[in-house]
C-alpha cells in the first residue's frame, strides 16, 4: 500500500493470532524502529510491545477499546498525538467533545452511488415476513445476515442462540438457499471458510453473533436481521447495521424486539429514525449518561449545580471555543488573568 501511494514507509503487522516467532520477530522491528507504520490488534497494547519513537496513536472503531486500553497505547510514547474513530462515538467520548477536550471532523456523506438503508423494528410476529422478505432478497441475487446474541442455548439467560436459530432459518426458508452460522469460539480456519464462502456468495444467509460487528465488507448483503435487538447498545447495533448498506442496492436493517416494552422501544426507535452515529450516540449520551471524563465510566450520569450537558451543549462549545480564543490571544498573561 506504501508502494502504492509513494509513501516510503516500512510497515509492521502485529495480531494475537501470530505464532510466537513472528511475534517476537515483529517486536525486535518495532522497538529497533525498523517499522515507520505498526498496523494491528490489541496486540499493539501488550507490554512487550515496545516503540521507539511513538508519535501518533489512531484508534480506529475506538468504541471497541476501553479507556485503560486506550490509555496505555497512549503511553507507550512521548505524549503522542492521538486521533480516535468511530461510527457512533462512545457517550463519554461525545461529552469530551462538547466540553472541548477533544476536536472533531464529521464525515456525513455516503460514498458514491450508496442509499441509505431502511430500517424497521418489528416484534416477534413479524418473523416469519421477515424470513419471507430474506428468501425474495436471496432470489434476486442478494445475501442476509441474521444476528443472534448467544452462540448456544443457556439456562441462565434467555435470547436466540446461533446454532440452533441457524437450523430453524435452513427449514423455513428453500432448500436451495444455503445458511450457515459463524460464531466467535469457531477456529479461526473454520471462521475464515465460512466468511470466505459467504463472500463468494456460495452461502445466502449468514446466522452470526457479533462477531461480524467490524471488518466485514460483502456489497451483495443487503439485509440484517438482528434477534433480541433490545439486548444490543445503539452503537453496537448501528455497528452491525454498518454491514449492509455497502453497495449500490438498497438495504434493509429489521430489528426484532422480544420484550415490545416501552423502555427498549424508545431505544431502538433511535436507530429506526437516524443512520447518522453522531446523532444515534447523542441520544444515547442521553439516555446513558457520559460518565466519568477522568476516570473509567464510560457512560452514566454527572450531576451539575447549573446547567446540562444535554440542552446547553452549545454554551458549552461557545465557552470553550471562547477559552480558546482567550489562551491564543498573544497578550495573554496567566498570572494577571481575572476570571
């Protein structure tokens, strides 16, 4: 890719699923600064993981990250420059942004010839019109995901599981339709062999936990049928929804809710209204709180003697625009500043 671009950098690859020498081999590269570029997992975080000269950290899908993981990257070097992404930014994360502690660049635009995708929230009646709706997709040339939150069934907690909701789906739908299920405690070769067939569309629907949430890019998918969505997070939903949507044909999110209270409607109504994550973790920011901006919380409420994080968000901006303005001005003195 350097090569590519006429970037004359050296990279480094660096997973938890290496072997142990090529691990090791990648650590002597990192730490000798044989590598301009070390791309990897959470790998990168680990303690013999040492760089040279660490200048910029980037987090990419950082709500994946928890703040001591994000916190010990950092430290690996000097005070390094930092940038975070995201689809839907953690409720923590957003309040830092309101507060000025952290910039902000917002790509709001779909890539060339992409439409939004339509999303519906139905209860468990409507399974069998959306395994109706999947099966007329299928034959029009087009790939599904089903979403499961269990892998197998448990007595200790209630939700479709993966293998056996993969058998039901096979017998609703036609024989000639494959279906095929992928979770998380699979081997990585049996992982790959499923994600590999379904990509070439030898498999129509896929029954999957989340395991699928990131790094999947099949444009032929155009339906995601999510099981139990009220026991899901916005951002992990609107992350999952992330896997259709990808090519030029219109895509269909269908998030089924179990427990049609009133509490998980008003959740998921979110995703049903927006496609936009910054506005999904806005209103999840409000439900959730932003929790701790100095400690681990990353959600859950902060009190105030005046005003709100929510309603005043735009005095805040002001201020710390304001504050900035203020620390730039070139007479500025610290000492004979009055506040």
């Amino acid at each position: 890719m350097s090569e590519e671009y006429g970037l004359e950098l050296k990279i480094e690859l660096l997973t938890g699923s290496m072997t142990a020498k090529e691990k090791r081999e990648a650590y002597e590269k990192i730490g000798a600064h044989q590598a301009d570029l070390v791309i990897g997992t959470h790998a990168l975080i680990q303690e013999k993981a040492h760089y040279a000269d660490l200048g910029l950290v980037i987090t990419d899908e950082q709500h994946r990250f928890g703040v001591n993981q994000r916190k010990t990257l950092s430290e690996k070097g000097r005070s390094p420059h930092v940038l975070v992404m995201s689809a839907t930014p953690i409720p923590r994360t957003l309040a830092m942004i309101l507060y000025g502690d952290m910039s902000i660049s917002v790509m709001d635009e779909l890539p060339k010839n992409r439409l939004p995708i339509k999303n519906a929230v139905v209860d468990i009646e409507y399974r069998g019109k959306a395994y109706n709706f999947i099966k007329k997709q299928v034959q029009m040339g087009h790939q599904a995901y089903i979403i499961c939150p269990m892998v197998e069934e448990s007595e200790l907690s209630e939700g479709e599981n993966v293998v056996d909701y993969s058998k039901a789906v096979a017998q609703a739908l036609p024989p000639d339709i494959r279906v095929e299920y992928l979770h998380g405690k699979m081997k990585n070769d049996e992982k790959e062999a499923i994600m590999a067939a379904f990509s070439r569309n030898e498999i129509q629907v896929l029954v999957s936990t989340t395991v699928i949430e990131v790094g999947i890019d099949v444009a032929n998918a155009t339906v995601i049928l999510i099981e139990n969505a009220e026991r899901f997070g916005l951002a992990q939903l609107h992350q999952l929804r992330g896997r259709v949507g990808r090519g030029k044909d219109q895509s269909y999110c269908i998030l089924v809710d179990t427990t049609c209270s009133e509490e998980s409607r008003k959740r998921l109504d979110v995703l049903n209204q927006s496609n936009d994550g910054f506005f999904i973790a806005s209103e999840d920011l409000k439900m959730r709180g932003p929790g701790d901006f100095f400690g681990l919380r990353q959600s859950g409420d902060i009190s105030f003697r005046l005003g709100d994080i929510y309603s005043d968000a735009a005095i805040l901006q002001e201020a710390s625009a304001a504050a900035d303005a203020t620390l730039s001005y070139e007479g500025y003195n610290p000492n004979t500043a009055v506040l």
